[in-house]
C-alpha cells in the first residue's frame, strides 16, 4: 500500500482523490470511492444546493467532501455555508480565486483543496492557506488550460517544497490507470485526482450512451474548446476551455464561435436537449485524453484496487528497468 502525507493527512487507504465533476460525480460515485479508500469529492458544479444536499444524504455515513466552480460561488457566495452545513471531509474550489472563502471554509474547520493550472496560481493558493494543491494539466477532462501535467506537477512540487512545505499536492490530468499513480508519486506528487477514469463508472451521473462513448474513443478524439461553454449560456472566464469528445457539434462550430452566437437560442435548445437525454452526439462527453485508456464501465472499488496493485507493481519492478552504464 502506497503511504503519502495525503493518506496520513485524510486517513485513508489509498492516495486517490476523485474529481467533483460537475453532474456526474453524485453521492453514490463519492461514497463508493471512499468506502474503497481513496477520498470521494461530490461536484457540486454551479451551486444548485438541493442538489448538492441530496447528493450528501445518497452519501450517507460516507466521508465524503464537495467540489464548487470558483468564479460561479462568487457570484452567489451564499452557496458556500450551505455545502459547509454538510459537514464535508474537505472543500474543493477551482476556476478562480479562493482568497473571498478561505477563513470561512477555514473557521468550518473542513480543509481546503484548491485546483490550480499554472504555477503562479499554486503559489497564490498555497500563500491563501489551501492545505492541498491540485495541478492540473491540460489532458484532463472538463475546464482547464494549456500546461502539461509531467511538467506542471514537478514544477509545483519544487516550488511547494522550498516555499510551502506544509501544502500537500495531487496530479490532475490524464491519471487513469497504476501507471499514471506511479508517475505522479515520482514528480513529487502526494497522491492524484482522477476524474474521467471515474465517468466511466457504475456509480457516476451519466448516461450509458455517453459512457460508452467514452470508453470506446481514443484521446486523438478529444478537443479543448468553449463551444458547449456558450451554447449553455455559461459565462466561463476566457482563460478557460473545456476538454470534450469531439462531435458533430464541435466540429460544427469550433472555429466558428461568431456564427453560433447567430443562432445561440436554436442550437442551445439542440444542445441542451441532448445533454438531458444524455445523447453524445447532440451533446458533448466531458472527458479527456484518459479516455483512450478506459476500456470498460466497472465499480469505482475496482478502479481503486487495479490502479493501486499496477502501480505498487510497477514501483516495485522500476529498479530492473533500469540499466547500469556497464550494461
């Protein structure tokens, strides 16, 4: 079993934390990832607080913490003590600045996990008080940016450990099987964030068309784009695109957001419809590059085990891959 500060600091089994995705990690994806010892996040999205205190309850006893979109919980910062009420295992914030709720989040005393994609970021989180960083690199599924996760994460670990030595760190972005758990550990990393490995599971949110369509692409077939942000009529921060499977949608209008905007209200009905039916072909699978690594749709327990048992393999035969320069 891999022991990191992460497993020390939220006492769990594993160092496997996994995404707050929005609308697709619910009660049951959060509860079934921490009752296999990794620490499961309920991706509370855009604020929508019944929903959010429903997800708690499907959680049960469950130690179970909840993700926001910042820039979203600024615009309505009353959503923040309700999540508080639920007494999460800690509280996730990414896509703008935490500075505005750290001492509530803090005076709650529930920890703070901030997701960051660029250095300058981490060090604004880590100076702001988060007791986790999250580096994110553009192969994940969902919002983002343009840094890579192999150089984002070690960049951060180098800077936290001569600045911030305290501040513990996940890898975001392409993790989806033992490999990529072992890789993040040797960057500096604490443990990993895991999120579209986990869309493709029995307990997320999501529709089996859509899963299906994520496990039968190919990282080749995902796309960073802001058209399904416009067509939901989200006012997302520029700075910010979302990793998708490509469709008929994106290719459609990708290069072409003047033109969408011309017939924003049809094809945000078309879109819309299609999420809600959860038809990727209408709508869009927020997954990322992983998706050319996940094969099926199994538990969440059993993504837990065979990542852990591949990495510790992995770990433990990495001294024979390794030649001397005699050989």
């Amino acid at each position: 079993m891999f022991q990191t500060r992460l497993t020390d600091a939220f006492d769990l089994d594993h160092p496997i934390v996994s995404a707050p995705m929005a609308f697709a990690a619910g009660g049951k994806l959060a509860s079934a990832v921490t009752q296999a010892g990794g620490l499961g996040l309920i991706g509370g999205g855009y604020g929508d607080t019944e929903w959010i205190e429903e997800q708690f309850r499907q959680a049960g006893n469950a130690k179970v913490g909840a993700g926001l979109i910042t820039w979203k919980l600024a615009e309505q910062p009353q959503v923040l003590d309700k999540v508080l009420a639920c007494n999460p295992a800690a509280m996730f914030l990414s896509f703008g600045d935490p500075s505005p709720f750290v001492d509530a989040i803090a005076e709650a005393g529930v920890p703070l996990i901030c997701q960051v994609q660029t250095l300058r970021d981490a060090q604004h989180a880590a100076r702001a008080g988060a007791k986790v960083i999250v580096a994110q690199g553009a192969e994940a599924g969902g919002h983002g940016e343009r840094r890579a996760t192999f150089t984002l994460v070690p960049e951060v670990a180098d800077w936290l450990r001569a600045h911030a030595p305290d501040t513990l760190l996940l890898a975001a972005g392409g993790v989806a099987d033992g490999r990529g758990l072992a890789a993040a550990l040797m960057l500096g990393a604490d443990g990993v964030l895991v999120g579209s490995r986990f869309w493709a599971t029995e307990e997320a949110h999501v529709s089996d068309a859509m899963s299906d369509a994520a496990i039968a692409a190919t990282g080749d077939q995902t796309i960073r784009s802001s058209v399904m942000d416009k067509a939901r009529f989200l006012n997302w921060p520029t700075r910010y695109t979302a990793r998708v499977l490509r469709n008929a949608f994106t290719e459609r209008w990708h290069n072409d957001l003047d033109g969408l905007m011309a017939q924003a209200e049809a094809q945000s009905a078309q879109w819309i419809d299609g999420w809600n039916a959860g038809d990727p072909e209408r709508a869009n699978t927020f997954v990322g590059e992983a998706a050319g690594l996940i094969h099926d749709r199994p538990t969440a327990h059993e993504i837990i085990k065979n990542m852990v048992a591949d990495a510790e393999t992995l770990a433990g035969s990495a001294a024979s891959w390794i030649k001397s320069p005699r050989d």
